[in-house]
C-alpha cells in the first residue's frame, strides 16, 4: 500500500482547470521532484495535499485513510507538513525563538498562555535543530535579518519540528544564489533523508532536479504530463517542450500555461 495517494483529482474554478485527473502514489522515503512551467498546477497539487485548497472532487489516502475534507492543521498532526516558496516565519522573533514556537505548538497542538516555551526540554530540541540545519551562527538573530537561504532552511526546520512523515517542500532554493543552493539543498536533503521522512518538492531548477531527486512529476496544464525516473522525465520530448522551454525538432516551442504554479 502507498503511503500517500491522489486518486482522481479535480480542481476548478469556475472554467478554469488547475488539476485534472491528477492520480500518483507515492511510497515511504521516495525523494519526489515536481516540475511544471508557471500555471502548471504544482501548487494546487501541493494545497489540496496539505489540505490548504479542496479538490472539487477526487480523494486524497494517506495510510490508508482519506484525508480529503481534513483542514491543515489536522493534516500537519497526522504526519504531512509543508515549507513555502516564501518562508512562513516570525519575523521579528529570533531563530531559536521561532523553533521554540515551532515545537510548542507540535507538542501541544497550540500555543498556551499558562505553559511557558522556555522549557528545557524544547529549548534543547530547538537547540539540535539548529545544529542540525547548520545556522548556529544565526541562533539569537531576527529572521528578518537572514539570508534568504537560512530563512529556508528554519522555514523547512519549524516544519519538521512536528516530525512528520511527510513534507512538502515549495521552491526550497527560490531566492538562493547559485553558489548557496547546492549547499542549502545538502543539509535539508541530508537531514531529511536520515530523518526518513518522505519529500516531495516543487522546483524550477532543474541541476536540482537532476541532483536531488529519485523521481520526477512533470505538470502541464493541471494534469501529470510524465512521472518517472529524472533522465527520462527530462528527456521527454512534451517536457522539454512545456516544462523545460526547449526547442524540439518538429514541434513548436511554446510553454503551456494555466491556473496557477
């Protein structure tokens, strides 16, 4: 059994389709690559997923439970989290702070006015994250005041505070110079992969692509164009076309387009 599956899903609105169809089973530790041109459809893979955005119709199955109708939050506690292309932190609060944050709320459910974060436990939990992520030089800085590649990487840091099983990763190296981003991508793949936690993400670079992932879903016009392996995802001749913006001998060159990214 897959450990997460979409079955037939559909996403309108009004005459416009953002998903059709869209069907993939995704099993325990796969390192899942999505790719499309803007308008594509991978963010409303992702949002329906996470249970930010509901399909008009189709299911969604995780451990065998469909999980359609569930709201984030529940979604998040049951074991699937997200990063996001603009990293969803506490821009005035330090990176220890936030990860305290983070993790009080994994544990609780929500933030308490009566139990206090500063407690040994989280503050070492939060202590470890950061190690693990490789930004001690940042502890006690605002996150406003990073570099956008160590917002990612406390960004993608909150969410596994939850521990889940699986994450969603939106754009991880978007906003990365190109001598950070094989670096970023290292430590969040490496962290992950012994965490061994399912990931999927959304990216538009494709040496990242190639590098990181194990399998490739190409999106063109809110459906799945080509789920495969990367050197033959990449090679397809209606991926290098839609997705990749490449000339291909006989056919024309224009990028697709749609509903959303």
């Amino acid at each position: 059994m897959a450990l997460l599956e979409a079955q037939g899903l559909n996403k309108s609105f009004g005459s416009v389709v953002a998903a059709n169809n869209i069907t993939v089973a995704i099993e325990e530790r796969e390192v899942i690559g999505v790719i499309g041109a803007n308008g594509a459809g991978k963010t409303t893979f992702v949002n329906m997923i996470t249970g930010y955005m509901k399909p008009t119709s189709g299911k969604i199955v995780y451990q065998g439970r469909e999980i359609t109708h569930l709201p984030p939050r529940q979604i998040t506690r049951i074991g699937i989290c997200r990063s996001f292309q603009v990293p969803q932190v506490f821009m005035t609060m330090t990176v220890f702070d936030n990860l305290l944050i983070a993790l009080g709320v994994a544990e609780q459910g929500a933030l308490s006015s009566w139990r206090p974060l500063r407690r040994p436990n989280l503050m070492k939990a939060a202590d470890e994250i950061i190690e693990q992520y490789s930004i001690g030089d940042y502890r006690d800085l605002e996150a406003g005041m990073l570099p956008q590649g160590v917002r990612k990487l406390l960004d993608i840091g909150m969410a596994m505070a939850h521990k889940p099983k699986v994450i969603l990763l939106d754009e991880p190296t978007s906003g990365v110079s190109v001598s950070e981003k094989f670096g970023i991508m290292d430590v969040v793949m490496g962290v992950l992969k012994d965490a061994g936690v399912t990931v999927v993400f959304i990216e538009h670079d494709m040496e990242i692509i190639e590098r990181y992932s194990k399998r490739v879903l190409a999106f063109a016009d809110g459906t799945i164009l080509a789920d495969g392996a990367p050197e033959a995802v990449l090679k397809d001749d209606q991926v290098r076309k839609l997705v990749i913006g490449e000339a291909v001998p006989g056919a024309p060159s224009e990028t697709g387009g749609g509903a959303d990214a």
